[in-house]
C-alpha cells in the first residue's frame, strides 16, 4: 500500500476536522466558516450546490498530486467521520471515459493500492459497481458492504 505524502496526510487531516464538526453542529456552512479561518480553504471548497444539508467539499491538488488516492481514503473517512455508518453507497465521478476505465480497472482489482485502502478500512466488504451494475443492485449488499457506484 502506498504511504502518504505529508501534504496528503494534511488535507485528509483538515477534510477530517470539516466532517467531524459538520456531523456534530448539523451547521455545515458554519463548520465550513470555522475551517475557513483556519485556512482550511487552502485544501477545500464549500459549495452546497443545491443540498443544504449536504457537505460539497472539493480537494485541491496538483496534477499528479494523488487525488485518486485521496479519493480512496476519503470514503472511509465520510463514513466514519460524517455518516457515522459502518457503509455507505458512494457516487464516484470521473471527468472522462477514459479515466472512468482506468479507474474502475484500479477499483476491481484487489491488489491495486487504492482497493486495498477501501478493503482496509471496511473488511473487504466492498463492491465496485457500474452505472449498469447498479441497476441490479439489491438492499441486502448496501446493509453489508460499502457500494462504489463509478460513473462520468
């Protein structure tokens, strides 16, 4: 498995501190307002685009600054830190086609490092699914597993 860069230990540290006082004020804006003057806006930007109730967090990094390996440790971090939920259905978006391949291919495989951080932290009580999967899936593996909807 990987080992993460100190940059890239900070930002899952700072996206950590957003969701924790996210889930426990139920004031996201504020949390995000009380982050911010920590300059947690350096990693991350709020935008409840539409949901209110929703945190809408972007992580900026520099191109081939791991954000697909972020993307991979943030998903037990959402569900510990914000959900507090032992799994979680998660909507993956990739920009092009291109990467959604590459990207399912990596989620798929069990010896990939971005698998093994998801299979890590839930037991291996993963799914990796696609649009075309999805349709077919039933309430039983969403109480078991962590589902990964990866999509454009």
């Amino acid at each position: 498995m990987f080992q993460l860069k100190p940059y890239q230990e900070e930002t899952l540290q700072k996206l950590s501190v957003f969701l924790q006082r996210s889930a426990a004020s139920h004031d996201i804006e504020g949390s995000y307002a009380q982050c911010t003057k920590e300059n947690f806006d350096k990693e991350g930007v709020y935008n409840n685009a539409g949901f209110p109730d929703t945190p809408y967090v972007c992580l900026r990094l520099p191109t081939g600054g791991g954000k697909t390996l972020l993307a991979s440790h943030t998903v037990p971090l959402v569900c510990k830190e914000y959900l507090a939920k032992d799994f979680a259905l998660v909507l993956w978006l990739v920009p092009s086609n291109a990467i959604l391949e590459q990207t399912l291919k990596a989620l798929q495989d069990r010896k990939h490092p971005y698998r093994e951080v998801i299979d890590l932290a839930f037991d291996g009580n993963v799914s990796i699914l696609t649009v075309e999967d999805a349709l077919y899936l039933i309430p039983s593996t969403l109480r078991g597993n962590v589902a990964i909807i990866v999509s454009t």
